[in-house]
C-alpha cells in the first residue's frame, strides 16, 4: 500500500542540467503490488520446483516441467511459434520424441537475476530462460490466477 501511494505522490519531473544541457527524467516506476514477491523458494535438491509467496498473500507453485515447458527465452519463444504455424497449416508440428517417452525435466541449479527474476538451469542442458517475477505470477498454474490473468 505504501509503494502505491508513493507513487500516486510522485509525479514525472522533468530537470535540466545546466552544465551539460542534457534533460533528465524522473518517472515513477509502475509496480503492481500483486506481483511483488515477498518469499522465493527454489527447491532443486527436493525437486519440487518453485514456490512463490506473493505480497497479496497468493502462494504459487511451480513444477520444473511447467516451467520448462513455459520457458521465456527467445529460442523457445521461436520454437512455440513455429510449431503453432504448423499445426494451423495442417502440417502436425510435434516434437521430434512421443510426449509419453520423454524424461521428466528437473533442475540442476537456479540463479537469482537481480531483484527481478530467477534462472533455472534444467537438467536437459537448457539455462538461458530468465524467469521474471511479473512473468511467473502471469503463468501461475492455479485456476484463479489462470481466470484473473490469462482469460484477458
């Protein structure tokens, strides 16, 4: 609540320094308090995956697999596409082993990215995905946030 009226408060100010001539700008910066994580936990060793507890009092919980399958990176990004355009064209686009044959993906570290995001490095050698905390809480698996966020 105080992040919000911190940010109601501040309005954009605009200074211009005077040596260098050079404008600056002070923006608020917009924070959903929604979105805000207050507890990360990463369980790797146990294999259980992502537990997140959120400053609105939700709890979200991640397996790997989930994650893994919802990677943001641009490489997967491009794969989901891709396979997306072959179905619509009538062309199939599965992946190249049967779903029921394929390994469970677990994870083999994970990294916190600043204060923003977390990166997991899974056991199918895959690391580059950066998993921001606006974008797990978009992705939560449970069916009320699943309502509030994907039904847009």
């Amino acid at each position: 609540m105080a992040d919000l009226q911190y940010l109601e408060r501040r309005r954009a100010r605009r200074r211009v320094n005077q040596r260098s001539a050079r404008i600056e700008i002070e923006m608020p910066i917009p924070i959903d308090v929604r979105k805000k994580p207050m507890d990360v936990k990463v369980r790797v060793t146990t294999g259980e995956g992502v537990e997140i507890a959120w400053s609105d009092g939700h709890v979200s919980r991640y397996p790997f697999d989930y994650l893994r399958d919802l990677c943001p990176c641009a490489l997967c990004n491009d794969e989901r596409e891709k396979n997306a355009r072959l179905k619509a064209s009538g062309g199939g686009g599965g992946a190249a082993v049967l779903p029921m044959f394929k390994p469970k993906v677990k994870a083999k570290g994970a990294n916190a990215v600043g204060n923003y995001a977390i990166q997991i490095q899974f056991s199918d050698g895959h690391a580059t995905g950066i998993y921001s905390y606006e974008h797990l809480r978009e992705i939560c698996p449970c069916e009320a946030c699943g309502k509030e966020f994907r039904a847009k």
